[in-house]
C-alpha cells in the first residue's frame, strides 16, 4: 500500500515559489514520461486499477506499474501498488502494439495479475502525460514537487510519500502558510485528470 499527502498548487508562480524556497534541499530532478494502457472497454478503469509504463530521464530506465483501489481524501492518498523495472527499448515497444505488453505474463507478476485478475485478453495505448519532478529532502521528509504537463493544460503539485501522513501533512502545510503560498488538498489522481481531459477546478 503507497501512502502519500498530495497537495495542489494554484498556479506557477505557487509552484516557482516553493522551488525556490526548497532549493538548499533539492536533491534531484526527474523528467517522467507516463503512458497508460488499457483495454478497449476500458476494463481496468472501470475496476479502479491503471496500468502504467513510466520513462525516466529520456529512457534512462523505466518502470511498469499496476495502480488500484485508490482512495484520496482530504489531501492523503491510499492505493495499492506493484512496481517492476522494465527495459525502456522493449517497454517503447509497447507503445506501439500494446498487446506485446500481455507476453510478459508468465514473468511479471504485474502482467500476471492483468490477464488473471482482471481478465485482459487485448490491450490499446491510451498516450498519456509528461512530469517534470523536483525531489527535495526536507526535515526528514522527501517532497517531490511535480508540474505535470496533459495536453490540455498544466498542473502542480506537492507529493510525499509518508508512513505518518497526519503528521506529515500537517508539517507541510505549515511551511506553505509561513511562506504564504496557497494550495488546496488534492481530490483526484493524475491518472483522473489525464482520463477526464481537463484540469481539476
């Protein structure tokens, strides 16, 4: 089970702000590339579970990823996660003929639980979004500040993966209050907003 606090931020200069406050902090910068597939009818959607190809830094390694049962609420995220590393020539592959993806099942257990589980017998790329992530190593806590780029808009927010996430929300909110930097908690996934084709109001 992934736990983290998600929080938004209004805007861009919400967002250059909190990277320039946390600079003496940042540890790294991750360019994401995330490409999503699904079945034709949508049979993963509509059972609350995202199948995730995630290019890192221009294809220096990638990661498959099974989502499913999120739950968000008031700014703290819930969802189970499996997570596989992936060759990026063969995963690019898949962007192409997506049923290649389904050839894996007898060595990813990621793969496995598509076709088992969920009943998949024929897979389509639905394209995706790109993120550019800020990873920051404060007070203990590692904060990864996203602008997330869809086609039809940008958004930024605020992540931290966290086994106390009461605790930890509450620490990050009070340095966006002392710092003046609005947000608003976080009410739906990425993978929501990329599906419904516009940004969160």
């Amino acid at each position: 089970m992934e736990v983290e606090v998600k929080l938004r931020l209004p805007d861009s200069n919400s967002h250059q702000k909190l990277s320039n406050l946390l600079s003496p902090f940042h540890t790294k910068t991750l360019a994401q590339e995330n490409i999503f597939f699904d079945t034709p009818t949508t049979t993963l959607a509509s059972n609350k579970a995202a199948l995730r190809l995630r290019f890192y830094n221009l294809d220096a390694y990638s990661i498959l990823s099974l989502k499913s049962k999120p739950k968000l609420s008031q700014g703290i995220s819930k969802v189970e996660e499996l997570e596989e590393p992936i060759d990026p020539s063969l995963g690019r592959s898949f962007l192409t003929n997506p049923n290649g993806l389904l050839g894996l099942s007898s060595s990813s257990q990621i793969m496995k639980r598509v076709v088992g589980e969920f009943r998949v017998g024929e897979l389509v790329c639905l394209g995706g979004f790109k993120n550019v992530r800020g990873v920051y190593d404060w007070k203990g806590l590692k904060l990864e500040v996203d602008e997330t780029i869809y086609d039809f808009g940008v958004s930024y927010e605020i992540e931290c993966e966290s086994k106390e996430p009461e605790r930890d929300k509450k620490l990050i909110e009070g340095f966006l209050k002392e710092n003046g930097i609005d947000f608003e908690y976080s009410h739906v996934n990425k993978f929501a907003v990329f599906l419904s084709g516009k940004l969160p109001k």
